[in-house]
C-alpha cells in the first residue's frame, strides 16, 4: 500500500488510484476482465457480496483496501474471498 496526495493511502503502487476513475469507467474495465473468465458467481451471490462490501469499512471508492481488487470483479469470480472473511 503506498500513500498518495493528501495522506491518501492506495492498494496498488502500480495501478492508477481508483478514486480517480468513473464508476462507468470502472465497470467498463470490469465486464472486460470478466469475458475472461469462467467461473463467475451467480447473479444472487455477487449482488450479496458487494452488499456487504458496500459496508465494509476497507471499501474506498471501487477498491478494496486489503487486496486492491475492484471489488465488482472480486465479488464476481465463483473461487474468490473476500480477505476480511466477510464472504
């Protein structure tokens, strides 16, 4: 995790700060990396994991804080956890 402007802490020293981008920039980037992949979870269990993530307290913006996924992508993948062990 590194720190940016104003003491703001990111996941990812690499990646752009995800503050930074739309939610429709973010969800552009998502469905992409997901027509990747094969093992998604269904509707019902990703809608109930971002609702959980939505109250996390690790959650900023789009990101998650401990493991620097875009938690829309994160929650979407059958085999993924959450690593607070929410879901």
């Amino acid at each position: 995790m590194t720190t940016g402007t104003a003491g703001a802490t990111r996941p990812c020293r690499r990646c752009p700060s995800s503050e930074d981008r739309s939610l429709e920039a973010v969800r552009a980037a998502v469905r992409e990396q997901l027509s990747w992949e094969v093992d998604l979870a269904s509707d019902a269990d990703r809608d109930a994991r971002l609702d959980l993530c939505r109250r996390c307290p690790d959650l900023a913006a789009h990101t998650c804080r401990r493991c620097g996924c875009y938690v829309e992508f994160r929650a979407s993948l059958l085999d993924k956890r959450c690593p607070r062990g929410s879901w």
